[in-house]
C-alpha cells in the first residue's frame, strides 16, 4: 500500500488556518548531539503553546500532551525514506482484497447489520463501501498504529519535511485531547497521525467524527460504530450520492481514442455509449445523463474502467487510482460481485520513483509540461506523456512504461 503520511497528506483537503509562525516551517537539517537535540526540541514546543493557547488548548491538556515526548527518530526514517518501487495496480490489488480480507469482512457485516442499516439511512452511504474502508484502513481494527500521535505529529512538524502539514495536525491532535475524545495514554495511531480504525488525520476527526453510540465521545479507536459513522458523514460532504454506481469495467472500442481517457474527462454516459463503450462482456450500458471518466489505470493493454462521482468521493479520502479502485471492488466481492475481468498486463511493469523523474525531465527537454520533476505520476504528468506519445503517432494512453522511457531516452 502506498504509505500513511502520504494518505493522510492527500486526505486533509480543506485548508486549516492556524496564524502559523515561520519557526514551525524550518526543517532542522543539521546534527546535534541527542542532548542538545531534545534540548532544543523543548524550546521549539515552548514556542508553539502561543499558537496552542490560541486554538482553545488549556495548558494543562499540553503540558499533559508533551510530558516525556522527545523526537522520534522512526517518524523521520519513515519521512524521508519512501518505497522506490511503484507498485503494479493489480498487486495492490492482489493484498488489497484476500480472501481472508473478504472472509472477514461479510461477517462483519452480518455482526454489525443493525448498526450498517442505520448509518446507510441516517448519512446515504452504502455499507459495503464502509466496510471495505475499514478492512482496507486497518485490517478491520486489528492495525491501527502503536505510536504515540502527539510524539509523531511534533517530530514532522519540527523536523520533517512536511513542517506545515506536521504542525497543523498537531494543532488539530491537541484539540482533541482537549476536547476529551481519548485520553493522552491512548492517544495512538500511524507514524504519520492517522488514528482509529478508519485512519483519519487529525484535522479531517475533528471536522467529520461522529458520536455514533451515543457515549459523548468520537471514539474511532475502538467504537466500529463510532470509525463507520465518522467515515460515512466524511464520504456523504464529499458529495457521495446514494444508491449511484462507483466502478464499471468495460470495453473499449477497437479505434477508442485515449486522448479521451483520464479522470478530468467527464462526459455524460450517453456520449461514452454513443461512441462504442460496452460493459466488459460487450453488453450495451445504459444511456443517460448520468456522468462518468474512462480510466485505463495499466495502459491500454490493460482493464478499462468507467468512474463515477461516488469513485472520486472515495479518491477525497485517499487520492490514489489504486486505493480506490480497491474500495471500490473489495464492496463488489464483499456482495458476492466479481472481480476484475480483463487479465491485467503483468509484463507491462510501472517505473520506479527514480526512472518517473527521469521521465519527466525527458518530457521536458522534449517541449512537454509534466509538472513538477517529482517522480510522481500526476494527471500533468500523464497529459504530457499522452502528448508525446500523440506526436509521434504512438497509443496516447498516457501510461509511463518501461517501453516509453526507452524511446524518450534515445531521442
């Protein structure tokens, strides 16, 4: 799976305002001895309790909050030292949805169907999708991290190179102590602060969270009704409509031009019916207003999918491809649906982090616009590739191969 800083990165979407002071934004790239780090660590948390006093914070939660805390030195390791593999789609795919995964979670479902109707009642959301992001999350509350939140969330801030992302959801960690949501000896989650059994950042549990047991606390860590509700209220103010379809795999026509395909190329269902779209058994899908994107997640060899609104409300809770088409199958199968239908192109190997940048450094020596030379594949990057590969009369389906770096390298 892609890592938890990067999902919770990607999950806190609305703009948090906290008058922030520029000490908070300065990595601290030099090394000192652990005495005079921890003794500078104690006078970078003094500097932040003006900005704490000012978010409601008592002094009595934050001296509690950072009694003992030091920099974690895994937080950092963790921060700087990302996968250089890019994992296949159908790999995720393959951990993503076991048949232990799929086992336990249609019997979750039968223990929590009282508790799944009143939450698809009350916020619209299906409960198979709840249940997938809870096994998908955290293995159905079996992995929520063991880390101490404040601890993590104070080192990125301090040290790490996300210092605004870091601080901000410490602001957010801190109001939920001081809210009294979980008490600071259980305050755990993810390196990065993703907490509870649906793994949300702290700034998204306090906007969103629920109290669904109605005990006076939003306690996602272990309250299934409390994490599912909370997802559920998250996914319905990202806009999920009731009863419409996420995912539908299809067939493309022979000559479909991929300059069509992508995310941002939304077009009502009659229009991708009009120029030749089917299910993937070659049915004829229905015609209607309702509006849907083509996306080939592996290439044009690879699945075709058509994605609705309901797919990119559940991208608002982790903007990855992968994961969401994972959410979005584990529910069909936890419905006894089957899986992906066409065979994916396992030879037809994604680029690593390393060879992305490279290519986007090529894009760019060729006239291309991929965005920043990051070694990720944004849909900038992916318009760029298309546009090359539609110069020199090549399948535009925007996918990075192996095939393509080459041609890119010779010129």
């Amino acid at each position: 799976m892609i890592s938890s800083y990067l999902r919770s990165t990607a999950r806190s979407f609305l703009p948090m305002v906290f008058g922030l002071s520029a000490f908070v934004f300065t990595a601290v790239f030099f090394t000192v001895s652990p005495a005079q780090s921890n003794t500078d660590f104690k006078q970078w948390v003094s500097k932040v309790w003006p900005t704490a006093r000012a978010n409601g914070i008592s002094r009595k939660t934050f001296d509690q909050a950072f009694a003992g805390v030091v920099p974690n030195p895994q937080v950092l390791d963790r921060a700087k030292h990302q996968p250089e593999f890019v994992r296949p789609v159908w790999d995720y795919l393959d951990r993503a949805l076991t048949p232990k995964r799929i086992g336990q979670g249609r019997k979750l479902l039968r223990t929590y169907k009282s508790t799944l109707s009143k939450l698809e009642k009350r916020f619209g959301v299906e409960r198979h999708i709840l249940v997938a992001i809870w096994g998908l999350e955290s293995a159905y509350g079996t992995r929520m991290g063991d880390l101490n939140v404040i601890r993590s969330l104070a080192t990125l801030a301090y040290r790490g190179a996300r210092g605004k992302f870091g601080f901000q959801q410490l602001i957010g960690a801190l109001k939920i102590l001081e809210r009294g949501d979980i008490s600071v000896n259980k305050f755990q989650g993810s390196w990065a602060g993703a907490m509870g059994q649906t793994q949300f950042i702290p700034t998204t549990f306090n906007a969103y969270a629920v109290d669904i047991d109605g005990d006076g606390r939003r306690n996602i860590w272990t309250s299934p009704a409390d994490a599912l509700g909370s997802t559920a209220n998250y996914l319905r103010v990202s806009k999920w409509k009731k009863g419409a379809p996420t995912v539908i795999e299809v067939k493309l026509p022979r000559k479909f031009r991929f300059k069509y395909a992508g995310l941002k190329k939304i077009r009502p269902m009659s229009k991708w019916v009009a120029m030749g779209i089917r299910d993937v058994d070659g049915k004829r899908l229905k015609s209607s207003s309702r509006r849907a994107a083509v996306i080939v997640p592996a290439g044009a060899r690879g699945p075709a999918f058509l994605v609705f609104n309901n797919f990119r409300s559940i991208l608002r809770y982790n903007n990855a491809v992968p994961y969401a088409l994972a959410i979005s199958y584990l529910a069909k199968q936890l419905k006894g649906n089957r899986a992906v239908v066409k065979a994916w192109p396992l030879e037809n190997l994604p680029l690593n982090l390393a060879q992305n940048r490279e290519l986007q450094q090529l894009l760019i020596e060729r006239g291309h616009k991929p965005g920043e030379v990051d070694g990720k594949v944004g849909s900038k990057t992916i318009e760029a590739i298309k546009a090359y590969q539609q110069r020199k009369g090549l399948v535009a389906d925007g996918y990075p191969s192996s095939a393509l770096l080459d041609r890119l390298r010779k010129g």
